[in-house]
C-alpha cells in the first residue's frame, strides 16, 4: 500500500528534486490525514523516517522511481527522483485491480497538495514541517520552538511563510 502511494505521488509530478524536499512533504501530508503512516523521528533537518527512506531505496532497487545523483559539493548529494516507465506501467495495471482502484480514490484527494509542496523552497519546507512536528494546540508555541531548535531570529523572513505552510497542513483529528 505505502509503496503504490509513494510512487503515485511521485509519478504525479516531472521529478522530486530531494529527498529532504521528498521527506519533508510526506510529513506535512501526512500530519493533514494522508494515511501514509510513516513513523517519523525528529532530525537536525525536522521530522525524517528512516522507512520512508528504506521504500525510496526499494522503489528505486525496483525500478518503480529512478534517483539520480546530484554531487553538490565532496561531501553533499542530492538525489533526484522521478516515475520509470516500467513503474508508470505497474501503477497503471495495479489501478485497474478492485485494491488498486479504491487505494488511488484514497490517495487522488493528496496529489494536488503533494505537487503544490514540490513547488515550495526546500528551506521552507523543512521549517514548515519542524513547526508542524512541534505543533501541539498552539501554533505560536510551535512556531517558538522552531526559532529555538533552529536558532533564527524571530523575524526571520521564511518563518512567517513557513507557519502559514504549515497550518495549511495543520494536523488532523
């Protein structure tokens, strides 16, 4: 089920350009109610899974998605991500099962969202998505916490943005 959903989102648009960028709007989806389920833990970077990061590697072992490697410097990589034909063609044949069917109506409601965050800067993404992970009924406190954890002045320019980000993905229940 997380491995057909991922791939859907990530077939939905040209390429994921990070895998923070990937991580990072996962997590917003899913704090809004996708039913992705991925266990997070809190990072350096914000909230990061390590089983989400293990299905991209399967995926990409599958040759579902593609990551393609970016050296930004000696000792930095960006890994870009996007569809494979053969994963396109699975996803296409798995949607016309009676399963496959009823998983895309669940997950057809989070691509728009998932492809309007593919569009947000990656610095905004990863402080929209640790206001949220510190988001616990008060916004103000999250965002707070945030400027600590991150050490920015509390008139940071992307801060604002970022809390407005992140109550568009408020948690759910």
């Amino acid at each position: 089920m997380k491995d057909y959903w991922l791939a859907k989102l990530i077939s939905s648009v040209r390429e994921v350009d990070s895998r923070k960028r990937l991580q990072k709007s996962i997590y917003l989806l899913q704090r809004s109610g996708c039913p992705l389920q991925f266990s997070y833990i809190f990072h350096y970077y914000g909230p990061y899974s390590f089983e989400l990061a293990g299905l991209i590697d399967q995926l990409d072992g599958a040759h579902i998605i593609k990551e393609t490697p970016e050296q930004l410097s000696n000792s930095v990589v960006r890994y870009r991500s996007k569809i494979t034909p053969r994963g396109r063609k699975a996803l296409a044949k798995f949607e016309k099962s009676r399963i496959g069917g009823d998983l895309k109506s669940q997950i057809s409601k989070f691509i728009k969202p998932f492809k309007t965050l593919n569009q947000k800067d990656p610095g905004l993404l990863e402080l929209a998505a640790t206001t949220s992970y510190f988001y616990r009924g008060r916004w103000a406190e999250a965002q707070k916490q945030t400027v600590i954890f991150k050490k920015l002045p509390r008139n940071d320019s992307k801060l604002k943005q970022a809390l407005e980000l992140a109550k568009d993905f408020k948690p759910s229940g």
